[in-house]
C-alpha cells in the first residue's frame, strides 16, 4: 500500500545520525517457525503491483548463547523511491503493542524483506530496527520466494556490521548467520495437512477432513517409521550395515528397554476416546435428520 503525505511515516534519509552499534551479543544463529514464514509470504502474495519488495517486523525470543527464535511476524506500510525510503513507524509500533498484548514474552528480534537485494535502503532499515532491538542486534531475514528473476526459493538471516572510519547508517555490511526452518510436534498436522493439499490434483479439500481420516493417516506414518526403523535395525544385526552409536541410543531413549508402559493402554485409551467423539457426533447428526423428517410429516 502507497504511503501518503499525511501518514505517519518516519522517512529514512543518507543524511541521518551516526549508525546505531548495538553493544549486546552477536546472533550466532536464527530459527524460523512455519507461522512467520506464512505470514512473510501471505504478505508477499498481497503486495501492489508497484511494490517490488515487501518488509516487516519479526517477533521471537533470544536465548543468552545468541541464538534468536522467530516465532511470528507481521507487516509494516513502506515505500521506497529512488531518493528515499519511508517507513510507517507508527503502524509499526502500534502492530507490536497488540502483538505484545496477545504475547508479552515475544519482543522484536528483527525485520524482514522479500527478495536477495540488500541496498543502501536495506542499512538504513536495519539501522532503524537495531534501536529497536537495542541493546541487541538485529536479525535481518531475507526470503527469497523464487518467482522473480528466476531465483531459488529458500531463506538467509543476516546480520548488520558498521563499516569505516566514521559509522553511518549507509555503510553497513550484512553478514550472514546460520538459519533454519523448525517447527513443533503440535504444528505438525497443520503442515502434514498443507502438504496434502499442495499435491491434490485441484490443491483444494472441499470439507474438511475427518478425526478418523486423521487417525488413519498418522497410524499409516508411523507404521511406516516403525517399518524404516525395523529394517535399519535389521540390516544392522545381519552385518550389511555398520550401526550408529548415536542413532541406537536415541533409539533406546525413545522406545525403551521395555514396552510396558505402552502396553498399559494409553495408546487405546486415546484411541477409545476418540471413537467414543466420533461416535456421538454420528449420533446427534441421526438425531438431527429425524428430528427435521418428524417436522416435515407433521407439517404435511
């Protein structure tokens, strides 16, 4: 969205102050979760046809070894021409106040754009979010969808270093940092969900899916695990295969020496539970179709 003469944009000039060297420790690494990744490229996907970028904040925590977990993110109004560069700080600010409201232990980490060109624009911007982020450094995340200039799709982190002998906020060197994509055992569904969806012939589900469709469909995963599993162990007692040391104790942490405790019945219970919902959602909507005939013979 163009920026206007009355918004409340702060404009970023070459004749700004000194660049901000933030004193607090260098990020050694970042990891992005699946939710600010969608929202980078939900934003990317609603762009105007005039913007050939698009930048936002990035919301997370920071460990005390200097890694920096980006946990959502959301957009911010800017415009870019060829003399200047204007960010909408008080759409900024606001935005992070409500984000702050819903989750007060993510602070601002950072700031990203989509594409691989870092500029003079892309300092003066790292500069504005590192006093921000002061007294830590900010996390600059670029991401590249792969749809322009025939690019590979994938994400960088950066980080923003002053140079010469004078700092300012147009001579900033990004240096890069490890990144990597991680999500959690609860977000799994969701992308295991998405993934199905991206190869249906029409990449669309028309209703939803079932709890039991669900259920089938994560008993088949790890049947198929258990299969990989048994025949890696396999091929390792028959000597085709030198054996891990570390991959049989994570396989000796997860399984156990004993399966007893998976034989106590919480995997059935669990099971029992949700056919016992499945159950009574059959139910109530048998209930329903007799109840709206009843209606209509006695209507008639």
């Amino acid at each position: 969205m163009p920026l206007d003469t009355a918004s409340s944009a702060v404009y970023i000039q070459n004749t700004g102050p000194g660049f901000n060297s933030a004193p607090g420790r260098t990020p050694t690494s970042v990891t992005v979760h699946p939710v600010a990744l969608f929202s980078i490229l939900d934003h990317y996907l609603r762009r105007t046809d005039a913007q050939d970028r698009v930048i936002g904040t990035l919301l997370g925590s920071r460990s005390d070894n200097g890694e920096v977990e980006v946990r959502s993110a959301f957009a911010v109004l800017h415009s870019e021409t060829e003399e200047q560069v204007a960010v909408d700080m008080e759409y900024h600010r606001t935005m992070y106040e409500l984000h702050h409201k819903v989750n007060p232990k993510e602070v601002i980490v950072g700031w990203y754009s989509t594409g691989s060109n870092l500029n003079t624009y892309s300092a003066l911007i790292q500069n504005f979010y590192s006093q921000e982020t002061a007294p830590h450094q900010a996390v600059h995340l670029a991401v590249n969808t792969g749809v322009e200039g025939g690019g590979q799709a994938g994400v960088k982190a950066f980080v923003g270093s002053a140079v010469g002998v004078v700092p300012k906020p147009e001579n900033c060197v990004f240096v890069p940092i490890p990144c990597e994509l991680r999500f959690n055992e609860s977000e799994r569904s969701g992308l295991d969900l998405l993934a199905t969806t991206a190869s249906a012939p029409n990449s669309s589900i028309p209703h939803p899916i079932a709890d039991l469709e669900v259920l089938e469909r994560s008993l088949k995963s790890v049947s198929e695990m258990l299969d990989r599993v048994l025949s890696y162990v396999q091929s390792v007692l028959a000597g085709e295969v030198k054996g891990d040391a570390a991959v049989g104790r994570y396989l000796m942490d997860t399984l156990g020496s004993t399966t007893e405790d998976l034989e106590k019945g919480g995997f059935n219970s669990a099971l029992q539970d949700t056919l016992m919902v499945s159950y009574l959602a059959s139910l109530v909507r048998s209930q329903a179709e007799v109840s709206a005939r009843l209606a209509l013979v006695t209507a008639s």
